[in-house]
C-alpha cells in the first residue's frame, strides 16, 4: 500500500470517528430533547388556548348532567367488578339529593363525610352538590381530638360516616362532644350499624329519584364555595382548605390540556377526600364523560393487573406512588410554576441581590411554587389569615407577586424531568446547629441493606433542641446485625456533620404513612425512643463503643431522668482544640474558658 492510500485510509477513519462522536455527543441528545420539546410546546399552546376561552360558572351537579345527557349509558364507574352507568349514578344522587332535602339541607349547609372510596362516595358527593350543599370531606383514619377538631372547624348539620367498623367505633369516641345526627352508610354485605347512629340506606330506599330544581344550587359565583378540604396535618393539626368553584372549573380544563376524553378510562386509587383523586380523578372524569374505576386503597401489586383488565388510560398520583409500583417484581412543568433554590436550615427560598427568588437549574433540587393569579386570591384555609400566610411567598419574580408554597422538594435532571423528593419543614435545631433531615434521609439511603428511611428530631431531658431519630425500614426485615450497625456509624461519620449524625435508631417493618404517601412524622416523634411505647428494636450512638449500640431500658431511664449519657456529651472539633492550645500564650484563663463553652458540640 502505498503512502497515499494510507493517509486516505487514515482520514477516512478518522473521519468517521469524528462523525460517531459528534452523533453520540451531540446529535442524538439533541434531536431527544426537541421531541420533548415540540410536545411541551403543543401543550402550553394548549394551556394558552384555555386560558383566553371564558368559562360559563356551573356547579359539578351541572357538569355532571350534561356528560349523562351526552352518555347516558356509558359506564360511569367500575368497583369491585362492579359496573355503574351515568343514567344509574344520576339516578341515585337525585335519590340521595331528595334525601338531604327532607332532612333540612339546603344551599350553603355543610356536610361532613367520612367515607372511604366506594361508590356511595360518588352518590353522596353528587347528591350534595346537585342542591348546592357543601361536602366537608374528612380522613377516614382520623380519631379522637384530630377527628373532634376536623368536625368542629367545619362546623356540619349531620355527619355521613362509613359503615367500617373502626370508622363507627372512631365516631363513637366522640360522639358526645356533639349533638350531630350521625348516618351510617353500608359500603359491604357484612355492614353492622353501631347504636344511637342512623342508616342512611333505610331512608334513602324511600326517597324520589325525580330531578330536583337546579335553582336550588344557584345563584353560583367563581368565589362561591364548593367544598372544604383539609391537610393532612403532618406539620400540626389539619386545616380545611375553602376549594371555590373557580378552582373546580380551572381542574376541569387540566382535561383539555392533557387530552382526557370520553373513551379514556382513569384509574383511582388516591382517597377522595384528598383534591388530587377528587379534581384530577373523580371530578375530571365526569366532567369528560370518562370512565372511572375506583379502588378502595392502592395496591403496588394489583397495579399493572388492574390496569390490563379495565384498559385504563390514564393514572393521577401523587408522592412516591409510582416508586412503589416500580420497586413491585417483574410478573413540564407548566407555566407559572417554579423550582426555586432554597435554605436548607431555613427551609425559605434564597433571594438574589434584588431580593428575588432563584429558579434552580438541571441536576438541582428546588421548592416547588405556584403563582396565585390576583383574580383567584381568595382565602386558603377556613380560619385566620396566619394560616395562609405560613403558605404565601411574596415578590417571587417582581414586586407584588404572590406564589403557593407547596412544601414539596423536587429534583430536575438533565432532561427537564422533574422527580418527587421530599416535604420540607421538617428541620430541627440540635446543640446550636440547623439540621436538615432531608441531607440525612438521602445519606442513609445510600446504604444498601436500607430500604426507607423517615428522619426527624425527638426530645431529649435536660436537652434543648431535638436530637435526631431515625426509623429504619431494612430490605430483610428484623433486627440490625452487629455488623450493620457498625456499618452505620462509619458511614455517618463519614458523610455527616457530627451534629447531624442520629443519635438513636429505630427499625419499622413498614413506615407510617399519610393516605396520601406522605411520612407520618408526628407519631414517631411522639414514640420517640421510649421502649415502652415501641416494639421495633432500637439502638442509641454510643461514643464509647464508637457504634450503634441496643437501647436498653436502663439506658432509657438514665436519659429520662436527664443524666449525661455518653451519646449525649459534647465532644469539641478537632480544630478548635488545637487553637486553643496553639493559642494558650495569648489567651487569658477566662477567654479560653469561654471560647471552650462555644464550640460547636454533636
């Protein structure tokens, strides 16, 4: 081969090799972006499209009616292999309308349900908006003061409650705090009813199907209420938040942005009394002449088989749901809502040199926010202004602004898709240091024999602060083995500040949870490390032993009691002894006490 050719051979090559870089480099992710790109801009065309149409203000009752004028035969729900059409669902709600009529309920009254997911749900729900009635609807898995407190913001003319069984016993707890009728509605074959409580069932046999007036719902408003719906009170007691009928008409057109038609089939499986399985599933289905079909709780194993038997075509969800249903074995961002940096300690958004905030970029985790349109500003949640307040950030993009703060942690990678991380709030303060359990949660994650983790500060006798606490959920269920437990000390004392490091653990078969997928920190706080509230192992960090050791009940007792444990004592920063001994000759006796009271302990 002579020179020539070798270098054409050469060039050819390299060439070639070029080519493939740049293609692999560039090209290729490139061209994957603009797909995403171009469907992002078809969508917000269509968020403008709806933003300029001028909504007619109708209640859902009328909503409902005219998707049963255009389907009436259409399945409306499935249940429990059960199936419902519009005309049957209009039927019953008229029955259950008639009902509440001749119990004295009318426009603006309202009515508290406390009913798992179940078709009598629906009835019920529509039956109260069809005479303008406002549904106050509670978590079912309330009891005692949290249910008594829900009950009394609201303030109901009767309470609607589910047959369950633990339901009645929750209501009878408290049944003497009020003089509320209470109605039992069956949701299963095996319904008992409790003394002193009314069936529902009974009376609604006898009630009119026939239509009732739809001028008993009006006059209707954009500011007119619709229905109240509370926290889930992870950060203290739960607040019910006014929903208007403006945010009811602005969920309906979400169905006009993503597409949802008639022949979808949306799957259901958040609680209803929650506004993302009511506005996204429930209220956008019917609004759409959709198919629902409702499950009574979510089940990451049933999931995909669910799905291929009802063809479902659509899914709301909120949180790690979807984490559970791919951790199951085999067999953007619209406009107007921002990722924001924020101050981990503080847990506020950081402000530039103008005092606004900061939009985060790829590959960074920010505060989710949602501009309040000035239009819509009306209040939050029934009670004093303070409640909205703690929600509002101000001043977010320009002067005046007003934005929610959703107290949600998401990630943004390279691509612009957007994952769930964590709540925020929950940091505390712990020997004079702001500890963020978010850093801690994600440290922990990182061990492999740990399959969840809840982060949050407990406290201490004699103690100011929190000391943290972390509840463990391990991949093989039991107790930490001696050398896992070493394994954790190591890797704390690696990846953390000494301040942040837990100072007590705890394992949990499975974590507490919201009926929304969110942890349940108040009921750990409350257990604590106190063995005789917890049947979990638990384990406190021992600087002697320079590793997790059991937590016994004298061990316990000592700390109660407020004695120093030697967990608990300080132990100083390297650097700071060393000055204080390379510093000895300039420092009076009393400079040196003090300067060793203010450094920083764990």
């Amino acid at each position: 081969m002579d020179l020539r050719m070798l270098i054409m051979a050469s060039l050819t090559s390299g060439l070639a090799g070029i080519g493939y870089y740049i293609w692999k480099k560039a090209l290729k992710p490139t061209l994957q972006l603009l797909y995403y790109d171009i469907r992002l801009l078809s969508t917000l065309s269509k968020v403008g499209k709806e933003k300029s149409k001028n909504y007619k203000v109708m209640s859902l009752a009328d909503v409902f009616q005219a998707s049963v004028k255009a389907n009436p035969d259409k399945v409306f729900l499935i249940f429990d292999q059960q199936q419902y059409t519009y005309s049957y669902a209009d039927k019953i709600s008229n029955k259950v309308a008639n009902l509440l009529l001749s119990l004295g309920i009318q426009k603006g009254d309202v009515v508290a349900m406390v009913l798992t997911n179940s078709p009598q749900f629906a009835w019920i729900f529509l039956g109260l908006t069809k005479i303008g009635a406002i549904p106050s609807l509670l978590n079912y898995n309330l009891r005692s003061s949290g249910l008594v407190h829900n009950l009394k913001i609201s303030h109901p003319k009767i309470v609607i409650i589910d047959s369950d069984i633990d339901i009645q016993n929750n209501m009878k707890e408290i049944q003497p705090e009020f003089h509320i009728p209470v109605y039992v509605v069956s949701t299963s074959t095996k319904s008992c009813i409790l003394p002193d409580f009314l069936s529902f069932d009974d009376v609604l046999e006898l009630s009119s199907d026939a239509m009732v007036d739809p001028s008993l719902r009006k006059p209707l408003h954009m500011s007119s209420l619709f229905c109240y719906i509370y926290t889930s009170g992870t950060t203290g007691v739960p607040k019910a938040c006014n929903i208007y009928i403006s945010k009811l008409l602005g969920s309906l057109r979400f169905g006009n942005i993503i597409g949802i038609c008639n022949s979808d089939v949306i799957y259901v499986t958040l609680p209803l009394y929650h506004s993302n399985g009511l506005f996204l599933g429930f209220n956008l289905a019917l609004s759409r002449g959709a198919t629902i079909v409702l499950k009574k709780k979510f089940s990451a194993s049933s999931f995909w088989k669910d799905c291929c038997q009802y063809q479902v075509t659509a899914v709301p969800y909120i949180g790690e749901l979807c984490r559970y249903v791919l951790s199951q074995p085999i067999n953007k961002i619209l406009p107007k809502t921002l990722l924001v940096k924020y101050h981990n300690g503080t847990v506020e958004p950081q402000r530039d040199c103008r005092g606004r905030c900061i939009p985060i970029s790829p590959g960074e985790m920010g505060l989710l926010l949602n501009e309040i349109i000035p239009r819509f500003d009306n209040k939050i949640y029934k009670g004093t202004k303070d409640l909205d307040n703690q929600k509002i950030v101000t001043d977010v993009l320009k002067k005046g602004d007003k934005f929610f703060n959703f107290g949600d942690v998401l990630f943004l990678d390279k691509d612009y898709f957007v994952y769930f991380k964590d709540r925020i709030g929950d940091t505390f303060r712990w020997k004079g240091e702001n500890v963020a359990t978010q850093d801690i949660t994600e440290t922990l994650r990182d061990i492999s024999f740990i399959q969840d983790v809840v982060v949050y500060g407990v406290e201490v006798t004699g103690y100011e602060g929190r000391a943290g606490m972390a509840s463990l959920k391990l991949e093989n269920a039991g107790a930490l083995s001696k050398n896992q437990l070493e394994v954790l000390y190591q890797h704390c004392q690696k990846k953390l500040p000494t301040y942040s490091i837990p100072l007590f653990l705890r394992t949990q078969k499975e974590v507490y949870l919201t009926g929304t997928f969110k942890y349940h920190k108040p009921k750990l706080q409350k257990e604590a490390f106190n063995p005789e509230l917890i049947s979990d192992s638990l384990y406190f960090l021992s600087r002697s032993a320079m590793c997790y050791v059991p937590l016994s009940n004298d061990i316990y007792l000592q700390i109660l009691h407020g004695k120093k444990h030697d967990s608990l004592l300080p132990v100083f920063r390297l650097q700071c002894i060393l000055l204080s001994f390379v510093s000895l000759p300039f420092f009076s006796i009393c400079e040196i006490s003090n300067l060793l009271m203010q450094v920083s302990p764990e």
